[in-house]
C-alpha cells in the first residue's frame, strides 16, 4: 500500500475514539444514527464492522456502517449506509458525490486533495464528474 494512505498513530487512535464514542453515546455497541458529514444524509443504523452477525455469509472489506434491509425476504439482506474516511476519519456515505472506494474507503475533499496519488483512471473519473456536477 502507498505510504500516503498510512494512517499514523494518532489517525488511527482517533478513528478508534470516534468508534467508541459512537458506541458509548448510544448506550450499546450495535445501532446508532449514520449521519454522513458531506451530504447530511442519515439513517439508523444496526452495526458497525465488517462482519454483520445476521448477514453470515457476508465479510465488508472496510469497517462500514450497516443496517438490516428492510425490503429483503432473506435473512442475509442488509444496506451499507458509509464508513470512515481513512485518511480524515470523517464518516461519509456511498453516494458517488461523497466517496471512493479504492483499497479504502476515501471522502471526495481527500481524494481531490490527494489526487495526483490515485490511477490515472480515477483521476479521470473524478475530473469527469466534477465537470458534470450541476453548479
């Protein structure tokens, strides 16, 4: 992984704090308000992880914010509702206009400000939706 998507000690100790607080305020360690700091979107949510314990056969590849989905007849159905920022550590939903997933889950203002270190590919893309983003 390249050295600039390192978190450094006290990234990581403040993303962890973060976590706890999340878990103290709410008064139990699952369930909570997503509220995503970019877009203001919110939604309950059942779990933070990787591995939702009503969704067995599924393993998140980041610490995501998750909640059973309501529309599904199977036991395994469930909505991803965001994660971490793993450079900023601020909490940003899945909307295209919010974050990336690339190895890691990044917030747009921490992709643009980084973006000569992602793929040409992504650096296109990114550019491309900036000039389609309604002013």
């Amino acid at each position: 992984m390249a050295d600039w998507v390192r978190t450094d000690p006290q990234t990581e100790e403040r993303r962890n704090e973060n976590y706890a607080q999340n878990e103290q305020s709410h008064g139990r360690q699952y369930g909570g308000d997503f509220v995503c700091c970019l877009c203001n979107i919110s939604a309950p949510y059942d779990y933070l992880g990787t591995t939702p314990p009503y969704a067995k056969s599924i393993v998140l590849l980041e610490k995501a914010y998750v909640m059973k989905d309501p529309f599904s007849q199977g036991k395994d159905g469930l909505l991803v509702l965001g994660a971490n920022c793993c450079l900023c550590c601020r909490c940003v939903c899945m909307g295209q206009e919010c974050s990336l997933f690339y190895t890691k889950r990044f917030c747009l203002p921490c992709v643009r400000k980084n973006i000569q270190q992602f793929p040409q590919e992504i650096q296109e893309e990114v550019a491309k939706k900036a000039l389609e983003r309604p002013r």
